[in-house]
C-alpha cells in the first residue's frame, strides 16, 4: 500500500527573492495600459449652431463606468464589499479613497423603462429613450423624468445632434465624455460621448403625458423625425421589462487638483421577479471649462481606473452596457453604437 508522501508530488523548489521580483515585474508589464492615453486627446469640437441659431453644447461632464456581472451583490453591504478592490488602485496611484460616513447613507431605488419601436430603431441609430421614478421608503418621490440621449464614438455627431425637447416646461442638458473599458479585454480604455436631455414628464404639458407613436414622440424630440419611415408607427416598453435601478454611494475620490467626485455603485433587476440582470461602478466629475482640468489629476483618474479593471476583474462584464443588456434580454439584439 503506497504511503500518502509516495502518492503526493513532488516538492516544488522555491523561488529566489530574485525570481519573485522578476514574476513581479513581469506581472506589472502584463498590466501597462493596451491603448493609448485619453487625457488631452479627447478632440476639440468644431464651431457650430443648431436650427434655433444655438451654439452647439459642448462636454462638462468626465464620467468613468465599469459594468459588472450582478451576482456578487446580494446585500447592502456587498456594495462596500465592492469597495475594497480601490485599496490597491488606490495607493498605487496617489488617489485618496474616503469611506466616512457613507455607511449610513440609505440605498436609492429607481423605476427605469425604455420605449422604442418594434424594430429597435431609436438604439439602432444611437438613440435612448426612457423614464426613471425614484422611490424612498418604497413609494415614488418626485415626478417621473424623462431621460433622452444620443450615444456615439464620434464627439462631432454628437455635439450636433440636438437632444433638446419641445416642451413648455424646463429642461436640462448634460453632455458626457464616457470612459469605459475596451469590449474584448481589460486594460485600456474606449470612448463613448453621451449627449443627454433630462425633464419631468408634467413639462410635457397636460394631455401629452402618454406618448404611443413616432409622431407624438417627433413632436416632443424632433430630432427623431430621422429615423422615422412611416406616420404613425407604434412605440413599446423595451422587452416588456421594468427594471428596478437599487444605487449605493460607497465612498469620495479624490484625485488631487480639486478633482474629487462621489463613487457609486448599482444593479439593475428586473421588476416583480427581481432577476438579477447587469451592475456598475461609476464616477464622474463635472467641469466648465477643459482647458482648466488638471492633466496630472486626470491621469491619476486614468491610472487609476485601468488597474482598478485588473483589482475588479471578478466583477467586470466586457463588451457591455446596462441598456444593452435590457434591449438583449429576450434574445433579439439590436445592433448599436456603443
């Protein structure tokens, strides 16, 4: 009968100090940024105006995204559990990470819903349209809001297209530069530019709350008019999904320069059966002018956010985005622009 030491195999050599250092070495090469910087590459707008005679907007939000698989958040404090992969970012980087305070803060939960036409032609053409109720104590603060953006690599297209709605009430726009990781592999970074309109559904006027059709939806966001083929087409709730939005501020970055920003982190479900269906990590930082932005805090924001995709990589869902898992989620996808 063979001995449990005859059975086992056999001993490994250790590895000199020096062997440890060169593995190391090697890993951290491994780990050097796939593309190049963003920092100051971002391109500068041409001049331009809309129909009304309007400059074309311009950028005043950096905001840095990873999507990540939902399954390991299954609490409140799986959130900050999520927390603990800046640690080493963190110190690598010089970005200081401050958790005071937020432990108290309760979760925020929100209602979302996308409409579009039968054949996805909104998303299809970098178009996403839906409407968002927050909740506190579980029942709707607030007025439902409207949400309207047009999403695309091209920072051009995007400045000029024109979110803005025909509405009587007021509205507000946020224009973004969106950094997220690339589609196929961790370590670098790909640009989406995200022109956004925000308004409360009562600034639509009474009687025009419930749009059904292209042509009531063209008269609110003319922009559409460009996608539209033939009067009267019909608009539906997005793979008959209603998603609950469940949103945990978990802590301040601070990249020195001024340039701090909230971290958060969220997971999407679906309403009634709370399927669990895609989450996100996120910070953003809003600016007026670009040419004030500390390069060096924006580099730390960069550094940081690529090591930070190898610190969460059990987390991290590649080649995804929160709406394109909605519009994926009965097993027809739509092409997109992001």
């Amino acid at each position: 009968m063979p001995t449990a030491t005859a059975l086992a195999p056999p001993s490994k050599p250790k590895k000199s100090s020096a062997a440890v250092v060169t593995d190391a070495a090697a890993l951290n090469r491994a780990r050097q940024p796939v593309t190049e910087s963003w920092v100051g590459r971002v391109p500068q707008l041409k001049p331009g105006n809309y129909a009304d005679g309007m400059p074309i907007h311009a950028p005043e939000y950096v905001c840095c995204k990873l999507i990540l698989r939902p399954n390991k958040f299954h609490s409140r404090e799986s959130f900050f559990d999520f927390g603990k992969v800046f640690r080493e970012p963190a110190k690598q980087h010089g970005v200081k990470y401050n958790v005071a305070g937020f432990d108290s803060q309760p979760v925020k939960l929100r209602e979302v819903i996308f409409v579009d036409t039968d054949d996805f032609r909104l998303y299809n053409n970098a178009f996403i349209l839906r409407r968002r109720i927050a909740y506190k104590d579980g029942f709707p603060i607030g007025e439902p809001e409207i949400v309207f953006k047009f999403r695309h690599t091209d920072l051009q297209l995007c400045a000029e297209t024109d979110v803005r709605p025909h509405i009587l009430g007021d509205h507000r726009v946020k224009f973004k530069v969106q950094a997220m990781p690339l589609k196929e592999r961790l370590g670098g970074v790909r640009m989406l530019f995200s022109h956004n309109v925000q308004f409360n559904r009562s600034a639509i006027g009474m009687g025009k709350e419930n749009v059904e059709n292209m042509d009531q939806l063209i008269d609110l966001l003319p922009v559409l008019a460009r996608v539209r083929k033939t009067p009267g087409e019909k608009i539906h709730l997005v793979s008959n999904t209603i998603v609950e939005e469940v949103l945990q501020d978990i802590g301040v970055l601070d990249f020195g320069d001024g340039l701090t920003c909230k971290a958060n982190v969220a997971i999407w479900r679906t309403r009634g059966e709370h399927r669990p269906l895609i989450g996100e990590f996120a910070y953003q930082f809003r600016f007026q002018d670009r040419d004030k932005l500390s390069k060096d805090a924006l580099r730390r924001a960069e550094s940081f956010f690529i090591s930070l995709q190898y610190s969460a990589e059990e987390y991290i869902a590649l080649n995804c985005t929160k709406t394109a898992t909605v519009y994926r989620l009965l097993g027809n996808a739509p092409k997109s622009h992001e």
